[in-house]
C-alpha cells in the first residue's frame, strides 16, 4: 500500500510539471509588459530631470539595467525543464528518484547511465 501511495503522489507531482511545462506565458501578456516597460523607461530621464540633473543618467541606466535584468531573469525561468544553464537539474532530480525506487523496493540497482544500457542491450541480445 505504501509503493501505491508513493506512486500517485508522484503522479500528482509529474502531472503538476508538465502542466508547469506545457503552460507558456500569453503572448498579450509579454508584449503589454515589453511595451509598458520600454515606454516608462523612455519617460523616466524626462520625469527625473528637473530633481536629479546630471544624476539623471547614472540612476536611469540603473533602473534600466535592473528592471530589464528582472524582465529577462522571468523570461529565462519560464521553462524550468529545460537544458540551459538555469534550468532544474532534472537528471539529477530522476536518478535520486531511481535510487529511491529501487531502495524502497529492496532490488539491487543497475546503472542508470545510456551507456550502461546500450551494454545490457548489447550483451541481452548475444
């Protein structure tokens, strides 16, 4: 009972990235984001001129660098399993879960690895 418990909490947590996967940001909403950013950030040397003066471009650079670091830093995390970089470590995440599995069932544990398998396969077919 405790193997089925597991295995539909599990279900329930794959369904849950894929979901997470197979959601894309609208499309409305990134580019009303793009435009409304690109515009205030346009606007804000104007609004800060007259109480900055020369400091005015320092901070708008800043502002600028920060709010589009932000932009981009979401667009990058919009895709979570992915290869990149910033991307969960799902290989990672799936050979504890191997691990796990084979502990909890008491089997010995065979190497995950595609060479590994390609030498099962190999040696299963002679």
């Amino acid at each position: 009972m405790s193997v089925d418990n597991h295995l539909t909490a599990f279900t329930e947590a794959l369904s849950g990235c894929e979901r997470v996967q197979r959601t894309p940001m609208p499309i409305a909403y990134s580019v009303h984001l793009y435009q409304f950013l690109h515009l205030y950030l346009f606007t804000l040397p104007l609004i800060l001129l007259d109480e900055l003066d020369y400091w005015t471009i320092p901070v708008s650079c800043f502002v600028y660098y920060a709010l589009m670091g932000l932009r981009m830093i979401g667009e990058e995390i919009e895709d979570p399993f992915g290869t990149d970089v910033n991307d969960l470590p799902m290989e990672t995440v799936c050979n504890t879960v191997y691990k796990n599995v084979y502990e909890a069932l008491q089997v010995p544990l065979r190497d995950p690895s595609p060479e590994a398998e390609a030498a099962a396969y190999v040696g299963s077919q002679n």
